[in-house]
C-alpha cells in the first residue's frame, strides 16, 4: 500500500481574476506554517500572466494611468503559490484531474487535485446577435483599451478639416452596447476624449458616441440615487442614450438596432460590446448542481453540495447569502477570497468551517474624464471629489503593498490629465 503522508496535498485554483487571484494570496498567509506530516501545494492555472485590476481599465484607456500600473504579472505577486499559464478545458471529478491546454493550442495536460476552486469568472455574452462577436470589440483587457483607442485616433486622422459637420458626425460614430456600469464608464470617457480631439484638430460638428440599451434605464443594477448622476454625466459628456433598445446586427462599420417595432441602421467606426457576460464554457459543461441560469449552486461555505472538496465563488457560483446587486461584481469575488481561503484551511484541518453575509461595500463608477459616482454609507455623491475617492477605494485594493504606492504615486505626482486623442505620428 502506498504511503501518502508525505505526499503534498493539491490546492488547484482555477481562474487568475478578482476570486482566484485573492483566494492564492489569503492562502499563502494562512498556509505559511504547513504541517510537518504531510505539506500542501497550492497551484493557480490561469490563461492570462498577469492580474488585471479591471475597475482601473477605463483610466488605462483614456491615458490617465499607464497600462503597467492596472497590472500585477501573477508569477512574482504569488511567493509560494505554483503558476500554471493555460486554458482549462474540462474537469474529471471521478479522476479528479483538471484538463487544459496552452495558447498555442498544443500539448495539452492535466492537473491533479485533491481540493479544488472554481473562480474562472465569465466571458462576453453577444446573446446570439448576428454578426456581434466577429464585428464588434470587447472591452475585458488591456488590449482590448488599446485597440479602442487605436480605433478612435484612426477615426479622427480619416477627417480632413474642412469636411461638412454632418459627414463629420457619420465618420465618427461609436455605439456602445450595454448601459450597465461598464458601458456608462466607457461611453462617457469615449466622447469627453473625442470632443476634446475635435477641438484640438478644429474640426467641424462634433462625434456621435451611443449608448444602447434593453432594459428602460441606464445602469438597471444600481439604485435611483447614483443613477442621477450616471444621467447628468451621459448628458454633460453629449452621450446618446437609447433605451429599450435591442441591436439586431452588427457589421464591419455598422449596427442594426430596433425601437419599439422600428429598425435603425448607422455607419460606425466601431461598435464595443460589453453587454454583460455569459457562464464560462467550463461550467456550462460540468456535472454539478446549478440554478436556472447555471450558475452552481454553493453552500454557505461555498462548497458545491455534491462535492465538498470543491468549492466555487464568483460569476460563476449562486451564493444564497449576498446582496442581490453584488452579484457579478469583482467586489464579491473580492469578498469571497477570503471566506474560500478560511474554509480551505478549515477543510485540511479538520475544523468547523465559516459562512458569512456579504454586503455592498459601496457603489463607484467612473464617468468621463474628470467625474465619477460614488455610494457610501446610503448617500451618493459626484463629480472631481468622487472622482478620487474611487480611485482610492480601487488603490487599496491591488494585491501588495508596493503597487498601491506605486500607483497612488503616479496619480499624485504625475497628475490625473487624459492624454490626448492626437494624431498616430504624435502619440507617446
């Protein structure tokens, strides 16, 4: 018989985002002082090296941070915790082994495990839209901010100056799908950089940036009180905002979207999705108990009911003792980093493990290039002040000490100023 005293116990930890990534490093404090009769190994598998901090996206996109500073590579950020960079495919729950593959797409292998999280997050969900998925951009990473961008600099160079406002108008038409808060963030920070490069080019009229939506109101998941201030800012920043709205097609430099029975069609310089998210197809192919919108069902513990050496937090798990609107947010995979890593522990020794409540630690969205919106306490405020008090709360909550310094440094000392939308030739 095979003596496994002195094999390591396996944590594998899928998913390099807000969950996975907070989940290692709770570990790796907890798990400092391993027992001397059998150690446990920790491994992450992650398609991605490095941890976004994705509320810091938008001010990466618009200039106002530089793209190093909304990144941690995971490999140095994980002192004891193994990395694996690969996408996961599938996972065998009898073998208990995970499989994944390299980007290349070759050598494919399997991990082992004797306990397992489930924090691989969401992808972009088109909602079977024509043509959305090959025409449209997403808006999930670093490159997906730079593209844009290269997108909106290409669009202008295009415009010579003495052309008619209302070509103007039609060369430089942007939609943004989703008014969620991700697309109000983007959609006002898109058109204060535009109309700011019509000034400094002296071009004539002014960009179209849309903002469409299925739901009857912007932002459906937030409260009336920051919606107010989500509103004044797509006014102020000239954002067209249409509401009830469904795109029907997307194409290289157009979109179909219907109102109320009526279809609509408009050149575009590009359309960006980020009209919510869809299960990952992991998840969406395992075998375990989920609700209706397959979402796995967790205990209070954040166990999987059928098997509790597994355990889930994130998009991708319906945890019954939240606050509604938490859910999907980065803030509860956030929160529940910490209650996965108390109950790892627990499980390896034996002890009674934790549950918790989560609440929302407060609501803040970016909105153009010098407001944002911020909920605390109960009560909403705005503009320059919210502005940096969001950008506090998302300092203070990257992963070491060394990068809040480092980028609480650069905003202090370096200034809060977009860079400009300027011709390619001029770029920094």
């Amino acid at each position: 018989m095979t003596d496994t005293t002195r094999q390591p116990l396996d944590i594998l930890i899928l998913g390099g985002g807000f969950g996975g990534v907070y989940t290692a490093l709770h570990l790796e404090r907890l798990l400092r002082k391993q027992s001397k009769d059998r150690s446990v190994r920790v491994t992450l598998v992650s398609r991605d090296n490095y941890f976004l901090m994705t509320p810091l996206l938008f001010e990466a996109g618009s200039g106002v941070l530089e793209p190093r500073h909304t990144v941690n590579p995971i490999r140095p950020l994980l002192k004891s915790t193994r990395f694996v960079e690969g996408e996961v495919e599938r996972v065998d729950f009898d073998r208990r082994v995970v499989m994944a593959r390299h980007e290349s797409g070759f050598d494919p292998f399997e991990l082992p495990f004797d306990h397992l999280v489930f924090a691989l997050g969401g992808i972009t969900n088109y909602v079977g839209v024509e043509g959305a998925k090959e025409n449209s951009m997403p808006f999930r990473k670093l490159q997906h901010a730079d593209n844009l961008r290269a997108r909106m600099v290409a669009a202008l160079d295009r415009i010579p100056p003495d052309m008619a406002p209302q070509d103007v108008r039609r060369e430089v038409t942007f939609a943004v799908v989703g008014a969620g808060a991700s697309g109000c963030e983007l959609s006002t920070k898109m058109a204060d950089l535009l109309n700011d490069a019509f000034k400094r080019r002296a071009l004539q009229g002014e960009p179209r940036v849309l903002v469409i939506e299925m739901s009857d109101r912007v932002v459906p998941g937030m409260g009336d009180q920051i919606r107010e201030f989500v509103d004044d800012a797509l006014h102020k920043s000239r954002v067209e905002v249409h509401t009830k709205t469904r795109v029907v097609k997307v194409e290289k430099n157009a979109i179909t979207f219907e109102h109320e029975g009526a279809q609509e069609s408009l050149n575009t310089a590009a359309v960006v999705w980020t009209g919510g998210v869809k299960m990952n197809p992991v998840i969406e192919h395992l075998d375990a108990e989920k609700n209706k919108r397959g979402l796995l069902l967790v205990k209070p513990t954040l166990q999987l009911s059928q098997h509790v050496n597994v355990f889930a937090l994130g998009d991708i798990a319906f945890y019954p003792d939240a606050t509604p609107t938490l859910a999907g947010t980065a803030q509860l995979a956030f929160q529940q980093a910490s209650l996965a890593g108390d109950n790892i522990k627990s499980y390896l020794e034996g002890k009674e493990m934790k549950t918790r409540h989560f609440e929302e630690l407060g609501e803040a969205i970016s909105l153009g290039t010098e407001r944002a919106a911020v909920l605390t306490g109960g009560k909403a405020f705005g503009g320059a002040l919210a502005r940096q008090a969001r950008f506090a709360l998302y300092t203070s909550r990257l992963p070491t000490w060394h990068h809040r310094l480092r980028v609480g440094a650069s905003w202090f000392f370096e200034g809060t100023t977009p860079q400009p939308l300027l011709p390619l030739g001029m770029q920094r």
